[in-house]
C-alpha cells in the first residue's frame, strides 16, 4: 500500500517521443506531493546495471526544481535505449565477441539495493514487456505507455502521437503546393511500424489521394488508377502518404536493416512505390521519408497535457496500491446522439476531470 513506498524510481525505455518529460514532470510533482523520493534510472535499466558508466552515477535524484522547466521539451532527460533488454543483455566476451545474458535477478537486486519501493516504466511494447517481466520477478511495476505510433491496443491515445501527426501534416501542407507547381507525385513515408496510425492521421488531415497502410494491403495498379482518375478530372498532382510497414497485397514490408537481439528496422517502402506509381502512371514522381524527425522537437499541447498526467496518474495507481498496470486513456468511440440532445447541455469541465486533478498536481490554481 502507499504507506509503504518512500522512494520510487522511473525509466524511459525504446524510441523517444515527444511528452517523456511531461511524463516524469507530472511523476515528480505527484510523488513529492505525497512525501516520496524519485530518481530517475539512466537510459533505461542501463544506469542501473552499469552505474559506472555515467559521470554523475546511473540514477539521478529528481526534485520539484529539477523538472519545473522541462515539459515543453523534446526527447528525455533521462536519456533512453533499445538496446537495454535485461532478459537479453548483450554482454562483450574477452575474445571480441558477444553473447546474451539474462540480468533480471541482478536488476532485482539492485532495486532492493537503492530502496526503490516500486518503478514507474515509460515505454511502448518492448519496454513494457519487459516491465511486466520485472513484475512477474517481483518488482512493483506501473507502466504508462509511450510510442509515436500509437500502436499499444489498451490505451486510445499514447502520447508522441499528436506531436508526430502534426509535424507529418505540416510536411504534407508544404508539398502540395510544389507537387502542384512541377505536376508531380509526391510520396511521403512516415514512420509508425507495424501500424498505419501516424500515416492514416496525417494523411487525412493533410488532404492526400491516398494512404498506404499495413492494415490494408495495396495494389499499386489500384492506387494508379486512382491517381489518374484524378488527374483526368483535373487534379494535375498527387500526395500519398506511406506507412513505413506499408505492404502490397501477397507482399512483405520493405526492410532496411536486420540486426542480431533487435527488432527489424522498416523503411524503403516510399522510395519503391514512387517508382512504381511513375512507371505505371507515367507521372513524374519523387518520394520524402520523413522518419526520425516525426520524433523531435517539442510535444504539442495534446502531449504534454497526456504526458503529465498519465505521469500523476501512474503515481495514483501505486497510492492505491496498484500494481502491473498500465495507465491507458479510453474515450469513447464516435457516436451519434439526438440534435436537441446535443444542444440541451453545455459541456462543462468536471472538477475531478484528469485534466484538472493534473494541473492542480503542477501546483497550477485555479483560484478557489
Ligand atoms: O516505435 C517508434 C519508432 O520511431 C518507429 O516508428 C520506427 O520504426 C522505429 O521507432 C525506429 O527506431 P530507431 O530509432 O531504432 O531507428
């Protein structure tokens, strides 16, 4: 129970997305607002399996006036890996070579070592699996899910996403006006794995002709005709927008590089479809991958608002004694309601909304 905990400690673990530091801010101010320490565990559980190899030690201590200033940044102060699997340490042999160990029960350890009473884990599906492995050993877990792709099935929303989707759409605004200038298709991939999330937003919100999703699988003589049949009502120009996992129906994804101990890198598919599109439309083609730069800069409102709070909110589940959770956000899914329904009310803001109790844990008033 929350008696129990003093100290608490959090990781941010995987790619990076915009809101990581709202995340630990929201943390931090919730945690000190109920008397507890917080460190933060160097890029990923690496500052604590190998604490020599950071200047000022692998954990770092995590004050009010550490984090008041860091909301509105990109990345994560705590630095972050995908190459940090416990289970799967990839240790380097006198002989020059490798091999993987399993360094939970030393993690384990050096949890009890640090008195670290629970760990709040920041992370997309890797980094919460690994969480919930470190749960099933015993160690008090919380999650709040991070991914730019949007691809964690419990949670409507992580945050990164809005950030992404934003950048995205601004990219796409930009190019309609010089694929209209030369006539051109412009093919634009966008990063997102497995799922067609960050492709299917942007693309809508940007006004593209089409978007190629892993969900669905295309044809790319279906995607031309489509162009051309715009181009003959008198559209001289084309966006498509391409999920990085994007692949044709019986085909695969594109692949860029495959690596011993970690996931597969996608990327390539932009480039081909380009190809493709100006062979079979005979259109002048050229393709952009937007890539690591749909995971920079400042998060936007939306992020950092979910950032804090999915931050107080892991502190919440721990005070109430939650344990192998993940914070997830479930609004409802579009809906229909009566006109004179929808009108008879104004929408107010509940004093208990998440929003609210967040900002109150910020130490924002709200003058009452
Ligand atoms: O999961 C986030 C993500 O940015 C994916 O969209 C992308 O496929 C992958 O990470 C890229 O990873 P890395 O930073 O290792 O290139």
């Amino acid at each position: 129970m929350s008696e129990a905990i003093k100290k608490i400690a959090i990781n941010t673990g995987g790619g990076d997305a915009p809101g990581l530091n709202a995340v630990i801010h929201g943390v931090v101010y919730a945690a000190r607002g109920l008397g507890w320490k917080v460190v933060g565990i160097r890029e990923g559980y690496d500052g604590m399996l190998e604490p020599e190899r950071f200047q000022d030690g692998g954990l770092v201590e995590l004050h009010r006036s550490t984090v008041r200033e860091i909301s509105h940044l990109g990345g994560t102060i705590l630095g972050t890996t995908n190459r940090g699997n416990p289970f799967r340490r990839v240790v380097a042999q006198s002989d020059g070579s490798t091999r993987e160990v399993d360094c939970s029960d030393e993690l384990l350890q050096r949890f009890h070592q640090n008195h670290i009473d629970a760990l709040i884990a920041v992370g997309g599906d890797g980094s919460l699996t690994i969480a919930d492995r470190m749960h099933r050993k015993g160690l008090r877990v919380v999650g709040v899910p991070k991914t730019i792709d949007n691809d964690l099935e419990s949670t409507t929303l992580t945050f990164g996403f809005n950030t992404a989707v934003s950048f995205a759409t601004d990219c796409i605004d930009r190019l309609h006006s010089t694929a209209l200038s030369h006539r051109r298709i412009m093919v634009v991939e966008v990063m997102g794995r497995y799922a067609g999330w960050i492709a299917l937003h942007a693309g809508l919100a940007g006004r593209a002709d089409a978007i190629l999703i892993p969900e669905i699988p295309y044809s790319i003589e279906a995607v031309a005709a489509h162009l051309t049949r715009k181009h003959v009502d008198g559209k001289p120009y084309s966006i498509v927008v391409v999920a990085e996992g994007a692949k044709p129906s019986g085909g695969d994804v594109t692949v860029k590089s495959r690596e011993a101990g970690r996931a597969e890198r996608l990327g390539g598919i932009g480039e081909v479809v380009a190809a493709q599109l100006q062979e079979v439309t005979g259109k002048e083609s050229r393709s952009i991958v937007l890539g690591h730069l749909l995971r920079g800069g400042s998060p936007t409102a939306m992020d950092r608002n979910l950032g804090v709070t999915f931050g107080a909110g892991a502190v919440y589940a721990l005070s109430k004694g939650m344990d192998g959770v993940m914070v997830a956000l479930k609004p409802p899914r579009l809906d229909f309601v009566p006109l004179s329904e929808a009108v008879a009310k104004l929408k107010l803001i509940p004093p208990d909304s998440e929003f609210v109790l967040a900002a109150r844990i910020l130490d924002i008033s709200f003058g009452d």
